[in-house]
DNA sequence: TCGAATTTCGAACGTACGTTCGATATACTA
DNA sequence: TAGTATATCGAACGTACGTTCGAAATTCGA
C-alpha cells in the first residue's frame, strides 16, 4: 500500500486564480522569487526587487500572493510537495535497502538539478514563515525525513528493521541531509561533475566509509 | 613546523577602544548580536532589537562597531580565527590519520557546543559580508577545508597521500562538513546525546560505512 | 458588441531601518 | 582636584520597506 496523498495546495490555500494562463505566471513569479531569496536569502529580497525583475508592477504581486510570506509559504509547500512526492515513489520501487538508499541519493541530487533555488530556499527558509504555515509545511519534509530514516535502518539492521528505527539510523539519516543539503554550498557542476556522480561517491562512502570512495573515481 | 601564524583581527581593522573593560564588553556584545543573529539571521536582526536587548543605546552601538556590516565581520573573523587555531593545533598532534580526522570532529563539535551561536552565524551568514571583509573571512575558512581535506586524503590513501589531495578526497571533507554544519538544524543535547557520542557515531560511519554506526551504541 | 470579471498599476500610507551629530556623563591620569 | 579622553545617549535624518486603494486596462463569454 503506498503513501497517503499529499493534500494540494489549493486545498490548503485556495489559489482565487482563474485563468490557466495565471497559473502559468504564478510559476514564472514563483521561479523568479525562489533565485533572488536563493541568492540572498528570504529576508533580504524584497516585492520591490522582485517586480522589478519581473517586468511589473509592486502593486501586482498582490493579486497572486496575500502578502511576502504567502509567497514563501506557496514555493515551499509546492516544492517540499512535490519532492516528497518523487521520492516516496522511488523508494516504494523493488531493491534491496542499499539500492534503494542509492535511488533516494540520486532522487534528491537529480530534484536539486532540476529545482536548485527552490530546494535551497526550503532547506533554508523554513524558518521564516510563521507558526501556521511553517507546521503545514515542515509536516511534509519530517514525512520526507522518516522515509529517509525508515531505509537507513533497513540498510544497517536489515530489511525487516523498517519498522523499528533506532538512534543509530535516525542521526545517520540526519548526517546524509546534512551532505546533501551541504551541497548548496559548494557544487559547482563545472567543477565537480554530475549529480549522478556525486550520488555514487556519496553511496559509496554511506556503504563502505572513506576508502570506499576510491570505488566512486 | 607548525601552520603560518593567523593576524588577529586587530592588525586587519584595529578596535581603537581603549580600556580594558571596553574590550570586555565587546566580548557581551558580540555574545548577544551572535545569539540573536543566529536566531532569525542577519538580515532580521536590527540595530535596534540588538541595543534593547543590551540594555544600551542605539547611537552607543556604534562606539563599538564601524556599522551592522563591521559587527558581522568582527564576529566571524573572531570566531573562525579560533575554530581555525583550535582545529590546526589538534590536528599537529602525532597519530593516525584515522585518529586526526576522529579529533578533528570531536574538536569541531566541542567547538560548536562553547561556540553554538557564534559558529552558526559563521556557517550561514558569510555571504552577508561585502566583498573585502569576505575575502578576509573566507580566506580562514578555506584553509580550515584544505586542513580537514588533507587529513581525509591521508584517511583514504595512507599517510604520505597528504601533499596530494585527490577529487574523492576534497568531495569526501565537502561531505563531512555536511554532516557536521547540519547539526544547527536538528542537534538537542538533551534528545541526541553529547556531542563526543555524535563525533564516534560520525568516525565509525566514515570509517566504517553506515553498518559500522552500530559500534557507536 | 457589450457587460462582467479578472488583472494591472500609480500613488500613497504608516512603519521602521541604519546611521550621524552634538551634548552629556563617566573614567582616568597627573 | 582638574583637565582630558573615552563612552554614552536623545533626537533626528534620509531612505526604503510591505501593503492598500481606487482607477484603468484587459480578457472572456454571451
């Protein structure tokens, strides 16, 4: 049996657009927004910046977004959504624990790819939403993290494990987001190849240590 | 012989305060801007929130600071000099490199555990520096990841491997800084345990591979 | 083509920021 | 004790923020 729905945002905070192709703009505006808070952070963006980036006016932003923080609330509950989404079918594939840990690696580097600024502004911006939308967001990545959990364990204490997650499998599942979602502040894919490559190093060390790694060259 | 010697922040930008209990009280107001920075970043935090919360002036604030930017930049400057002195003295000591990497995460955590706020704002607020004082910052910095990637390098490929630091090992320190600069998003000492227990739990996976973590309990 | 609904915008509002200045208070040394 | 230097502060400045409102433009369907 697989994963109970993840509720749309439109149930959560119906949208009041009506036309397709405001949807479409939603998205451009979202995209926009997540790579200037991507480089600067949430705090230091502002509607000024972003309608001027956009080409329109200050007054017209709030006619997709309630206010500043609706707009973090939508992009982080639309990318944490979808993410989560992605992964919990990856990992409900056929595989032993160790293949399946490996899909969730690539999973996540691949959706950082595709989404970087929208995946660093919900690794970093969590916080800066208020009570309300911060507890419906953060419910859909602590779902995230005990999947991640739940295959850790199977792969230290074996595949009928998942049910019973130790301290061990939940601080390890911990360290691996802590690499992962190290990588906003560092990878350059000039530099240090593809994702797919920096997912096989990262498995590598995750399954064997250190001197695993020389497996990954 | 030893690492090149790091210049005080007094030879970069001289304090010009003058009694000794004036040094003191930097130290208390760097104490508190760290904690409140580290609470909701440097861009929420004001002049004003800062000096209420010292009980001080605003205008005397700015006896002791150039202005907002010179308070970061003494900050982390400050902070990242000791981590930095820390960690290279700890890592000149005689060993394995097995047993230089497993000091230098216990060093890193037991830093972070004196050092919570201050280390927090140096992990996430660089960028918030303009260009010349975070040339000075991150030039610290850098050399701190070029020590941690040597000792990785001497992990992986033995002892004289040092001078040569391969992809794997440079990707392999980017992955342990992960693990251990995510710890400001999830470490409660009184749910996780102390912070030696997570540099063993850290040492045995990188040594080891996940499997190895059960030595940890 | 017309009416209604949706989208867009210029202008303005109230609030609050970082910083400065001149005056005052405090501390230290001779 | 007096003079000098350092530390402190109230008030104000110019700038800029997030948000709103009423009017206008645009779009869509009958």
């Amino acid at each position: 049996m697989s994963a109970p729905r993840i509720a749309p945002i439109d149930d959560i905070r119906p949208s009041r657009l009506v036309r397709p192709s405001s949807q479409k703009k939603l998205d451009r505006l979202l995209s926009k927004a997540a790579a200037l808070i991507a480089k600067n952070g949430f705090n230091a963006m502002t509607m000024r910046e972003l309608s001027t980036a956009l080409g329109m006016s200050l007054a017209g932003l709030y006619h997709y977004f309630a206010s500043k923080e609706d707009l973090l609330f939508q992009l982080q509950y639309r990318t944490f959504a979808a993410l989560l989404e992605q992964q919990e079918k990856i990992a409900e594939q056929p595989g032993t624990p160790e293949e399946r840990l490996e899909r969730l690696l690539t999973g996540h580097l691949q959706f950082y790819s595709r989404h970087t600024n929208e995946l660093k502004v919900c690794t970093f911006e969590l916080e800066s939403l208020g009570p309300k939308p911060y507890k419906l967001a953060e419910e859909i990545r602590r779902r995230y993290y005990r999947l991640m959990a739940s295959v850790v364990a199977q792969v230290i204490d074996g595949p009928a494990a998942g049910a019973r997650e130790t301290r061990q499998s939940r601080h390890a599942s911990l360290y691996i987001f802590g690499m992962l979602n190290w990588i906003f502040m560092w990878y350059d894919p000039a530099r240090h190849g593809s994702v797919e490559q920096i997912g096989r190093e990262m498995r590598d060390m995750l399954l064997h240590g250190l001197k695993g790694t020389k497996r990954s060259g």
